[in-house]
C-alpha cells in the first residue's frame, strides 16, 4: 500500500489555491505568540512543489485516518519546544482552521536487544488546533516540558491526520530532488505511516511518497532553566511554618501545489 495519489494540475481553482512562501511568512505574523526564536524541523524550500491528498481520499473511507509522520536522527542536543501539525487554508474547503484537532506525538526508538524488535517510547505530544501558533505552513502547540534530543538518538514524529484535513508529501524542487529545508539539528531518515484513527507509533513506510509526510512538524531551541519545569512542591497557603516556603511561578488529491 502507498499513499501517493494522481499528480494533477493545480491550476483549476486560480491562484487562489497556490501555496506561497509569502502567505507562510504573514501567516507567522498573526498577533498569535511568536517562536521565531526557535527553528522548524522541516520547511519546504524555495520553488519546491508537493502533493497534498488526506485520509478519506487515500483510503477510500470518509472516516479514514492515518497516523502519519517522519523519522529522523539528532545531530545535536537541542530541546523539542512545540509540536505541529500542517495547515494548507486553500485546501478544499478552503478554511483556515482544522475540521479536528491534530494529536502529535515524539517518539524515541531504541533498538532491541539480541535481535528483539526496537522498543518505541513516547517522549511528548500535543493536541494542535486551530488556535496553534503560526509558522510557516504549520500550527504549533508549545509543550510544558520541553524535551532534549539525544544525539545519534533515533526518533519518529508522528501526527494524526483525521478524515479531511490535508498533508503533504512528494516535496521536489523543478529537478526533481528533494526540496526540504532540514534543521542542521537533525536528519531527516524517511517518512513513515500506519492507519489509525488515534495516535500510534507509524511503523510503515511509503518510498513513492518520499520525502514526506507532513502532516507534523515541531520546533528546536535551546531552553534556558526557566523553559524547563522543575519539580516543585505545592505548599496551601494556612500551611506555611517556620518561616513559611516559597511556591515558584514558571512563568493530493487537490495535485501537485507549489510550497
């Protein structure tokens, strides 16, 4: 099974529906709170076209959903702060909001020892709606507790698709190659997908699709100790003694588009 779909022209509903690295720039300007501090996993680079297509379509179920994702490497310790799910507002129906929230999830996959099949934990997830954060293409939910990548460690991003709401995927420049722009950060392996209606681990991989699917995204910074939560003990106020303590506030099928 593959998820790739008929390659049509995009030109039909007028340009309108051609995505522009522009609109993910005003997008990313919405009085919305700003990550530009820190840097997307993945964007689509200058020119490079895609596919879009969702679940229904693919599976030819109006209830179908994927969980759908990539796999990729850490070069570096960086911290995970957001996680985030594509946002195509010229996708039929043409809205700028999600038909459901997206649930994304880090997993981190170990292999297994004496020939065992690798274990797969999931470090951290998010619901992302339609109140996400802008950032280029995508919507992004911060997390509580950011999560530090560890380097050489292999990891699997994985979103739930839903019914109707599009990913993309099949990202190539005007040659052909590959047209993503990777964090320096990390490695993008291959894509990866399962058929599931809830967050789950994506253990199947589609080549004809590559690279792709995204589907989720998640932002990489270097937390300082305030981003990062500490354990702290919740004190009730007609409880203070011997001075008292202190409580710590932390603070495609649409065709081939053009990214």
């Amino acid at each position: 099974m593959h998820l790739s779909t008929q390659r049509l022209s995009c030109r039909s509903k007028g340009s309108a529906l051609k995505l522009s690295l522009l609109a993910g720039a005003l997008l990313a300007t919405l009085p919305l709170r700003s990550f530009a501090a820190d840097t997307p996993a993945i964007g689509f680079a200058p020119g490079a076209t895609g596919f879009e297509d969702n679940a229904a379509n693919a599976l030819g179920d109006p209830l179908g959903s994927f969980s759908l994702g990539f796999e990729f490497t850490a070069n570096s310790p960086v911290f995970v702060t957001a996680l985030g799910y594509f946002n195509d507002p010229f996708f039929d129906p043409h809205t700028p909001t999600f038909a459901n929230p997206h649930q994304v999830g880090l997993y981190q996959v170990t292999p297994g020892a004496g020939g065992n099949p690798a274990v797969t934990t999931l470090l951290a997830q998010a619901s992302v709606t339609s109140g996400g954060a802008p950032n280029g293409f995508f919507l992004y939910q911060s997390l509580a507790s950011p999560v530090q990548l560890m380097v050489g460690g292999d990891y699997v991003l994985a979103g739930v698709s839903g019914p109707t709401d599009p990913y993309f995927f099949d990202v190539q420049d005007i040659n052909g190659n590959a047209a993503l722009t990777v964090d320096s950060a990390i490695n993008y392996i291959q894509d990866r997908y399962t058929t599931s209606s809830t967050l789950a681990y994506p253990d199947s991989t589609d080549p004809l699709s590559e690279p792709g699917f995204f589907g989720p995204n998640f932002l990489t910074g270097s937390a300082s100790p305030s981003d990062v939560p500490e354990p702290s003990v919740m004190v009730s106020f007609g409880l203070f003694v011997l001075g008292g303590s202190t409580l710590a506030w932390k603070s495609r099928r649409r065709g081939r588009r053009a990214a």
